[in-house]
C-alpha cells in the first residue's frame, strides 16, 4: 500500500510522540499539546497503535475517495468547454452559461478553481486599502446614471469601434437602456434619454460626466457653468430633472464598474451568436442581454416607493429636441444649421419678417418653427414644408376678411376719434331781476 508523503510524515510524528509517552519521557497531556489532539483522541490512537502496530497510525482515508470528489470526465469536459468556446469570459459569466446551456452542475467555487489551476484563468489580484461606498438611494428612479463606452463590440468586424450608451438606476443597479450608436452625441443621449422617460416616467437626477452635451465647460478641468446650458441641460431644466456633473472618475464608480462589466460579457455573447452588425447587435441588447443582465444583477430597492414620476401626458418631441432662437429675414426664411426654412403666409399677418421665432429639430429630423406655443410651419429633414395637423394649424382671426389682401385705396379711410365735449355748465333757474336805472 503506498501513502503520499504527508500521510507517511504524520504517521511517523504520532508514533514518536506515543513511544515517548509510553517510556515515560513525557506525560500523555503533553503528549496531545504536541499533537495538538484531545486526550481523548490521543488515547484512540494509542489503543490504535498497540492493536494493529505503526501501520494502524496512518490515515486510512487515504485510498478512500470522498464521496464529494467530482468525476474527472465533467471536470475535464468543463476545461474543454471553456478552453474551445469560451476562451476569454469571466468566470462568473462562463458559469450562468454553463449551467443554463451545458448543463453544468458542479459549484461556482469548484469551477472557478478548476479553471485557475488549469491556467485557463488568472487569480485575481489582491484588493488595496479599504474604501467606503457610498450608499445607494433609497428609491427606484430617484438617481440614474447615463454614460458612454466606446469600445470595439463587434469582435467580428476587427478595427471598427461604436459607443454603447447605457442608462442604470442607482438603487436597484436595473439597467434601463442599453444601445449601439456610432458615437456620443446629443441626438443619441437624447434617444436613450427618451426611451427611458416614455417607460419609467421622469427620474429625479440625472448622474453624468462632463462631456460637451452635458456641460458647458469654460475652463478644462473646471467647474461646469450653470447658466450657459447645453441641448440636453435644456431639456433637463424644462423636465424638472436635476443634472450632476461628475468631478472625478470615482465619483462615476458606478458607471465605470457597468461599462467594465459589459466589456466582459457583451463581446463575449455577441461574438458567441455570430452577429457582426450593430442592427442586430442593438435587437440581441434588448431581446436578450438586458433580460438576463436585470435578472441577475437587479435588486429590491430599500424603499419600495418608486420616485419616477408619470409624464401626464408632456410632450417630449417638443423637449427633447434640438432648439434655437432665430429672426424671420426679410424673405420670410429661418435657417438652422444651413437648412433653410421658408415661412408660409401666416393668417392675421402680412409678413413674418423680423418676427423672433423659436426653431426646433426632433430627434427623427422633421423641423418646426415656432411662435410662442403657435406652429409656423413643419418641414422634413432637407427643409421641405409639410402640411400642418389640425391640431397646430393657427386658428382664423375674428374678423372674416381680414387675412384677405386688400387695396389700400379701397380700405376705409379711418377717422381720428373726436375729443370729448367739455361738460355744460349748470344753467341758474329762477326770476330774472330788472337791469338799467331805475325810474
């Protein structure tokens, strides 16, 4: 029978101690602080030793299999899995597909381990000082974080880079939108920013860098000014929505753990379903990733009172929006961004020259000017006029015919209006007395 050399090292300490015991060197409680056993014990392997001689001192569980050992065949099956399919995941990621697509049923510690002392995976390395996180809010929809990642995604398509736009929730950590788009621009943030308010509702704040659509930075590095607002601070500031600019990569830990842990498994799944196009990278986002993602990151908030507010029917196209002041010209044309926009003849009015309008972009690209809450005109991307709703469309003047252009001669002349006749002065009444000499 042959022992492994720790079994054999230990069997060799007991019979020394037990033959010193027993010649009477040492006591049999000094004997079990050596071995650092109870008496008890001690006198079991004494008994032991007397019965069956130094054979008896050796650890018999060591030709006996644990009845916990796991099969060599599913250990080797699991490396094999990882090394040919999934070469590269986190080995937490590699576990949930494991169990739910190979039917893997050995622990996410065995696993891990495993796979570490395959060299498949390398321990992670040893954390550094102790820092405090702050705590979460308490309510859903009360802080959500928006953030962008620009990050080769598509593994298939090598050299190509596109930014994914995430929006998360500070105290579930549920992931509320999550999309590919070319790059970090107004017109995607506002998308996400859109799809997250016609869901959810309003939020309470909104946690954000420091990027040109957010703030308006004078000084780099600076504080953000308040008052020169961005499209989207805009837009915030009409929603009620208070805007946090972050100061520091810390402060957006949140943000950056997210992004960190869509780097690791976005690629990973999409390079797994074969997709190489951002159309159906974004449709596998929003079937499939963000489902499993909510599932197994999400959790209750501590109170259960949501702090996301219905939007009551507000008009978002008209917020969210690309919007600017302008001056109608004298050939009753706006422009925005070199797109020209000509203004219709307006009931009521003659011309709209030199009238101050307000000029709007939406997010699918139709145009809009405005005067106060009165539509002038709508147009499609290129500046063409489209015909304007009932619902926008101005509504007549009182009078019948006053938006009929007429001749100046044939218009009646108007009057100056008479000034007010002074009032009469109270005539005295009573019995006229003589006048001249008297006879």
């Amino acid at each position: 029978m042959v022992f492994v050399a720790a079994a054999v090292e230990r069997a060799m300490k007991i019979q020394q101690v037990i033959m010193r015991a027993l010649s009477g060197a040492i006591t049999w409680l000094q004997a079990a602080d050596i071995l650092g056993l109870d008496p008890r014990s001690v006198r079991r392997w004494r008994a032991r030793f007397e019965a069956g001689g130094a054979v008896a001192l050796y650890d018999r569980r060591c030709h006996r299999p644990s009845r916990r050992t796991a099969p060599a065949p599913e250990v080797q099956r699991i490396l094999r899995l990882y090394r040919e399919r999934f070469a590269g995941w986190t080995v937490r990621h590699f576990y949930r597909f494991a169990r739910r697509d190979h039917g893997v049923k050995l622990s996410y510690s065995f696993v891990k381990l495993a796979l570490q002392e395959a060299g498949l995976v390398r321990r992670g390395r040893a954390r550094g000082r102790h820092r405090r996180r702050r705590e979460p809010r308490p309510c859903f929809g009360e802080l959500v974080y928006l953030d962008g990642s620009r990050h080769a995604w598509l593994r298939l398509r090598p050299g190509e880079e596109h930014t994914l736009i995430a929006v998360i929730d500070d105290a579930t950590k549920h992931l509320l939108y999550a999309q590919l788009w070319p790059g970090e621009t107004t017109a995607a943030v506002m998308t996400a920013l859109r799809t997250v308010f016609a869901v959810h509702g309003l939020p309470g704040a909104l946690y954000t860098d420091r990027a040109g659509w957010a703030f308006h930075t004078p000084v780099a590095g600076g504080r953000v000014d308040r008052t020169h607002l961005t499209q989207v601070g805009r837009a915030l500031a009409r929603l009620g929505i208070e805007h946090i600019p972050s100061y520091s990569p810390q402060g957006r830990g949140r943000g950056e753990r997210l992004n960190r842990t869509l780097q690791g498994r976005l690629i990973n799944e999409l390079h797994l379903a074969g997709i190489d196009a951002v159309a159906a990278a974004n449709a596998y986002l929003h079937d499939r990733f963000l489902p499993d993602y909510n599932e197994e990151f999400t959790h209750p908030p501590a109170d259960p009172t949501a702090a996301f507010v219905p939007l009551h029917g507000v008009d978002l196209d008209s917020i969210l929006c690309h919007e600017e002041e302008r001056t109608v010209g004298q050939d009753n044309v706006v422009t925005l961004e070199q797109i020209p926009l000509q203004l219709a003849k307006q009931p009521g009015r003659r011309t709209c020259a030199g009238l101050r309008v307000t000029v709007r972009r939406n997010l699918s690209g139709q145009h809009s000017v405005w005067q106060g809450t009165r539509c002038l005109g709508r147009y499609d991307a290129a500046g063409h006029a489209l015909a304007l709703s009932a619902a926008s469309r101005p509504s007549p003047p009182t009078h019948a015919r006053a938006h009929v252009p007429q001749d100046r001669r044939s218009r009646p002349r108007r009057h100056p209006a008479l000034p007010p006749a002074p009032p009469k002065t109270p005539v005295r009444r009573g019995p006229r007395l003589p006048v001249g000499p008297s006879a």
